[in-house]
C-alpha cells in the first residue's frame, strides 16, 4: 500500500491498524536540536484519544508513547524519530461477523476491489485510529512553529445545525466538543444525546487559523500553500470538504466585495479584509490563513441499514461495537496537526526561494 508518506523536506509516515499491535509514524527531516516538551506532547495527543467523554467512542486507550528513535537527552539529533503506540483495548469480537459484509459510508468495498483482502477489524488502515500517528508528529511540528512564534489554532465550529455563535477561545477546552461558544456546546451535548440514544450519529465542521505566518510560503502553481492544505485535510478519513477564507461563499459575491484592499500600516502591507483566508496567487500574504473542514457523520451507527455481501447478496445490517455518536471534536487536533506539518514543510521548503538568502546562509 503506498500514499501513507506525507510532506518533501519535513516528511511525515504512519503506519499501524486500529485493531494490530499498535500505531505510529516517522517523521524525516526534523532539524537537530529540538527541545522535546513531554508534558506539551501528551497533552496534545490526549485531545485525540477515546473515552474521554459522552460524546466519543468508550474505547479506553491511555495512548501511551514510546518513542524509538531520533531522540537523545531530550532533544532530537536531527535523524528520523520514531513513535510507537501499543492498542491495549482492541475488542475485534464484534467485527467478526463483518469479513463478508459491507458496511455503508466505509471503506470495506473500496479497500476490497483494489487489494481483494482486507482487515475488517474495525477498517484496519481506513480507521481513524490511523489519525494517531498524525498527530504525534502534529505536535512536533507545533513545537518548531511555537520556536518562530507561529500559531496553530482549530475549534469545531458547528455540530450539525449548531454553529458557534458567540466566539471565545477561551472555552474551547473546556468544552467536550472543543466548540467555544458555551451555550452552543451544551445545546449541542444535548442533541448528541439524543442521537446516541436513537443509535445514529452527525457531522460538523472545524475552523482552524495559522497566525504570524511570513507572507511569500507557497510554490506556485501544483504547489501552492492552500494547495498542499487541501491535500493534507482531505486526507483525513472523516473529511467531505475543504474551503479557504469564505469557502463556497465566494460564488454569491461580486469581485468589488470579494476583493481585499491593500493598505499601508506603519511601513508594511496589509489587507482590510481577508475573504481570501491569507493566500493569494497559493502563496501566503502575511495575514491569517483561515480554512474550514466540513466532516461527515460518523458511519457506524446502531440503527439496521440496507447493504451487500461480498456475494453481492442485499442483506440487513446491524453494527456493534464502541463508536463515536460524533467525529468531529477528536478530529479538531487531527486537522490542527496536518495544518502545523504543511506549514513547517512549507517554511523549509521555502528556505530555497532566493538565492540571495541561500548565500547569507552559507556565506
């Protein structure tokens, strides 16, 4: 199976199934001398794991680490490290009954057609556990942003017809679903209850801004920076659709509105407004990079559905097992950690852009 590396000069691999010995990743390219903050990393992964709450699948993963590779005495050595995370609560019992049937918004068919076997064991490789990986090594991406003083920061910012309404940030953490708007995050509690009572799920949408970029990240053309965003956030599982600044809103609007003024403000160029979510032409302009990812419900839900075998017989289904009634708040991390590993490929990738700046490098 290829496509599970991600990045050119800070290059990402994961690797590990939901229901195997364990998750992990490698991350290539990682410069020499990076403080390894453990509280900050398992923090961050924390936001990720299950059984935290109502809301999330009741599968009890402490999510511990290992890290194998790539750091001495706290700091990287500037070689590929190496995370490690066992599966300690894997019940593949109630997938038994599941080799031969195909379970409706999966991957059981595709995965089927094109390798003619697969591990149905929870998705195996399709499963967002895989995610895990991804956001080990978010978190050391975030910690060489935090360096440069860049910010990467994503919220849910609406359940189902529930959409943040009275912003604060403040809040986001102590909301189960990450959404930081108090009186929204309890409303949408309680609807999630209800649909987890009824056996059926919902979708959402995350809003995630980087701050304090330089302008001028981006190759133009196949390369540009909303580009590779878009790749790397339709790469997770759960994601639908991806939209930069106003998204899909640009389509109702004239260019005298959708456009954003220059101005200059103490010696530098700004913009008035920021329809375009920070890049113009796929090259960063210097103000905030704001994009919004629109995830699905989540597939396995306990109501009987319709589908077929692999014999191609129309049967009934019925799912068990320990599932999200809802996606999206351990997904808010996930994004955030794709968004951080674009952002730091870019910036070194972008290290080569001038020649004269290569020469002060050396010289």
């Amino acid at each position: 199976m290829s496509g599970s590396v991600y990045g050119e000069l800070f290059k990402v691999t994961t690797f590990g199934e939901s229901h195997g010995k364990g998750i992990g990743c490698v991350i290539d390219g990682c410069p020499a001398g990076l403080l390894i903050d453990m509280d900050t990393l398992r923090k961050f992964i924390a936001r990720r794991r299950p059984g935290q709450s109502k809301v999330v699948s009741g599968r009890n993963e402490s999510d511990d680490f290992e890290i194998v590779s790539g750091v001495f005495c706290g700091k990287t050595t500037g070689t590929p490290i190496t995370f490690f995370v066992k599966n300690n609560d894997a019940d593949s019992s109630s997938y038994s009954d599941l080799e031969d049937k195909y379970r409706p918004g999966h991957a059981d068919f595709t995965y089927d057609v094109k390798y003619g076997f697969r591990d149905y064991r929870g998705g195996g490789r399709s499963s967002g556990r895989e995610t895990l990986g991804r956001v080990l090594a978010g978190a050391i991406a975030k910690m060489i942003l935090d360096q440069m003083g860049i910010s990467v920061f994503a919220y849910t910012e609406s359940i189902g017809d529930y959409k943040v309404l009275d912003l604060d940030l403040s809040f986001r953490d102590k909301s189960p679903l990450y959404m930081p708007d108090r009186a929204v995050s309890e409303e949408a509690v309680s609807f999630i209850d209800e649909l987890k009572r009824e056996g059926d799920s919902v979708g959402g949408s995350i809003r995630c801004n980087i701050d304090n970029l330089p302008a001028g990240l981006g190759e133009p053309v196949f390369d540009k920076f909303d580009c590779e965003l878009s790749k790397a956030i339709m790469s997770i599982g759960a994601v639908k659709a991806f939209e930069m600044g106003d998204g899909t809103l640009v389509s109702k609007m004239r260019g005298s509105g959708n456009n954003d003024a220059f101005f200059l403000n103490d010696n530098k160029i700004e913009k008035r407004t920021n329809h375009s979510g920070g890049v113009l032409g796929g090259i960063t302009d210097g103000s905030l990079v704001s994009f919004s990812a629109s995830i699905k419900p989540t597939p396995s839900i306990r109501l009987k559905q319709k589908t077929v075998n692999r014999d191609g017989q129309e049967i009934d289904l019925e799912i068990k097992g320990r599932h999200d009634p809802v996606i999206v708040p351990r997904a808010v991390v996930v994004v955030e950690a794709m968004a951080s590993i674009v952002t730091v490929d870019m910036l070194f990738r972008n290290m080569s852009s001038k020649l004269s700046e290569v020469i002060d490098f050396y010289r």
